[in-house]
C-alpha cells in the first residue's frame, strides 16, 4: 500500500558515499527522515533519473540512513542503485506531496516536467539565496546553477518552506523581479543541535574568543584576522586566543594566506578543522564570546548553538540574526573594524557589557525540530 508522503533522500546517500562530512542541510535532511520515515515513500535520485521506491525498499533505506554505522558508505548506495535498476520506471506519485529539503536536483533541467509526469506535489524547503544576493562570496557559475532552481522552485511548487523569515523575504523580491506568484509559503525555524550539557569549558593558556564555520569568503574571517594582527602589535602578551573552528573552504584567498604566512600569527590564532559536539561544547562554553562577522548568512546555526550553552555573542547585524536571537547578541557592522575590537575589549573584561549580555542569555530558549514540525505538518495537511 502506498504512503501518503514522498521524500528525497538522495542527498544523505550520494554526499555520505563521497565520505564528505555532514552540512547544516544534511542535518535538516535527517530530521525530516526520522520524522516522516513511517508515512512516507523515498525518492532517488541519480543524474537525470529520479525514482519513487516502495514502501519496502523506502523503509531499507530510512533504516540504513537513521542507523548509519560501519559499512553505511557503501551499502545505502549500492541499495539505492538495485532499487533504481529493479524498479525500472519507478511508482507513480498519484498526487502526493513531494518533500525535497536538500535544494536536490533543483537545478536540473528536466525537474518540472519530471514533477507534472510523476503527478507529484513538490514541497520545497529554501535554505538561502545567498548565491543570487551576494554572489562575490561563491564559487564561480553558482549564481546562475542557483537561479535555476529558485526559477524551477517557482515553476514547480506545490508550497515553499523558509528555514526563516528573511529566508522567505529574499525568495519572494527573487519572485518578483522574476514577474511569478509565489506558491504558499511557510517560515519554520530549523530545529537547533543541542551540544552535550556535560562537556566542561576548554582551559586555555589565556581568555579566547572563537568563531566557528567554514572558512569563506562571506564569513568574513579577514576582518577577525586583521583586528588579532592589531592586538598582537599593540600587545602580544595580552591578546587573547582566536580559535577558528571549520574546514577550509571557497573564495577565502587572503584569510587563508595570513593563516599560512604570518608567523605572527601563530600561537594566537588556532584553527580546528575537526571538531565533535563535545569539544565543541567546551569551546563555546569557556569562550568570552562567538564572533560572527558575516557578510551573509542561511541560517546561523553557530549563534543558536552559543546562546544554547550561555555564551555570548557578537554577530553582525543581519535580519536571520536579529530573528533568531532578538537583542541578545551585541551587533556590530561587518565592515566596521572599530566597533568589532571595541566589543572584543568589552567582552575580554568582566565589565557591564558581558555582564549584561551574560543576564540576557539565561532566557534563550533555542528553536526545538518540535517546535518546527508542530508548523510544517499542519501546513502540508492544508496543502
């Protein structure tokens, strides 16, 4: 007997064979499984070819996908693959609701006329415009591959989930400069990753501070970089740590070339490109403060993961910020370097500012998946 629902789970196979570790969306993409794996059919895809699988073999992956485990890399593939090939044409959506929350396949040619010939009903969660907003910040070519799908979401949605409202915003000036209607829309905040309540703070040889995502070029990280050269010149001894936690990434050029060439540099700026949850507790726990200078931002997981453990923030002020935190952050101009080494003295010292920060921090109460599908589920009913 056929579910009710559908749901794409091609990105959690093919990006888990390719041994890359897993993304914020991957993280998104799991919740929406364990969710929804009881009343749903998967979708695969693979280049041009998408398939809906049966309840039987949908529930062989969502297993293998939610227990992960030794020989995960190869076995949900391979499995993937022998559904694909014994299916041939696949199951017919017969009109359901097609949940896609990976940005999978959006921008591939044949997506909306695969979604009419397949009678589905696609559901897609937008998780950032950034490569049409702020496309100096991507990698080349990626502002027109993400035209495509935000066009193809247009062409072909049954609905729009927002990871925020400023998510949603973008989307729908995208809609308008593109002369369409936006289909029904939803912002749902994403649910945030608890860090381990037990992880004690990390003791380093002198206060620090710490920043934490990949490294690229709209996260801003040359401005931290240049602040830590000033308070090395002016006072080596009494600079605090920079701890950058995050793998090395895209459009990053100079960031990284003072990471690698600055000997001034070394053993006041620590870079962690691995990092479990619970180092990470520790981190962020013993931190005086994330600083967050993006340029732009999806969501902002970090800042929510900070106030989670009670520390403070500083972050820029962008609008996904200012929805998911509200005045707790101190906020500072991304481009204002005077205001960025101000709080940094603020929040070194135990003085008013941290103080008071620290008080308002007490009450963040971080956004649940609970709290997420409490709006997705009777929105999608109502589709």
């Amino acid at each position: 007997m056929q579910r009710d629902l559908l749901i794409d789970v091609s990105r959690l196979i093919w990006r888990t064979w390719t041994g890359r570790l897993p993304t914020g969306i991957d993280r998104v993409c799991l919740a929406y499984v364990d969710r929804f794996a009881a009343r749903a059919q998967a979708v695969v895809q693979r280049g041009n070819l998408r398939q809906v699988l049966t309840p039987a073999l949908s529930d062989a992956i969502f297993r293998l996908i939610r227990e992960g485990g030794p020989g995960f890399r190869t076995r949900a593939p391979r499995l993937a693959m022998r559904a694909v090939v014994a299916q041939r044409g696949g199951q017919a959506g017969n009109g359901r609701l097609y949940l896609n929350v990976g940005h999978t396949g959006l921008d591939a040619t044949g997506l909306v006329t695969w979604a009419q010939r397949a009678q589905v009903r696609p559901v897609y969660l937008i998780h950032d415009l950034i490569p049409l907003t702020h496309p100096e910040f991507c990698r080349v070519g990626e502002d027109l591959r993400h035209h495509r799908r935000m066009a193809n979401a247009l062409a072909s949605a049954t609905g729009i989930i927002g990871n925020s409202q400023a998510t949603l915003d973008d989307f729908a000036a995208f809609a308008a400069a593109e002369g369409k209607p936006c289909p029904p829309m939803l912002a749902a905040l994403l649910g945030g990753h608890p860090l381990p309540a037990d992880a004690p703070p990390s003791a380093l040889d002198r206060p620090y501070f710490v920043t934490l995502g990949t490294i690229e070029g709209r996260k801003n990280h040359v401005l931290l970089l240049q602040l830590w050269r000033r308070l090395i010149t002016h006072n080596a001894a009494a600079c605090p740590k920079l701890v950058i936690i995050g793998q090395r990434g895209w459009e990053a050029q100079t960031a990284l070339a003072m990471l690698d060439r600055l000997p001034m540099l070394q053993g006041h700026v620590t870079v962690i490109e691995d990092c479990d949850d619970r180092a990470l507790a520790g981190h962020l726990r013993g931190a005086r403060a994330l600083l967050m200078p993006s340029f732009a931002e999806g969501y902002g997981l970090p800042v929510v993961e900070a106030l989670g453990v009670g520390t403070p923030v500083v972050a820029s002020d962008l609008p996904v910020f200012r929805e998911l935190a509200g005045d707790l952050p101190i906020y500072c101009d991304p481009l204002d370097g005077a205001a960025w080494l101000a709080a940094i003295a603020h929040h070194l010292q135990d003085g008013d500012v941290r103080a008071a920060q620290l008080a308002r921090v007490q009450g963040y109460a971080m956004p649940s998946w609970e709290g997420h599908f409490a709006a997705v589920e009777p929105w999608l009913a109502g589709l």
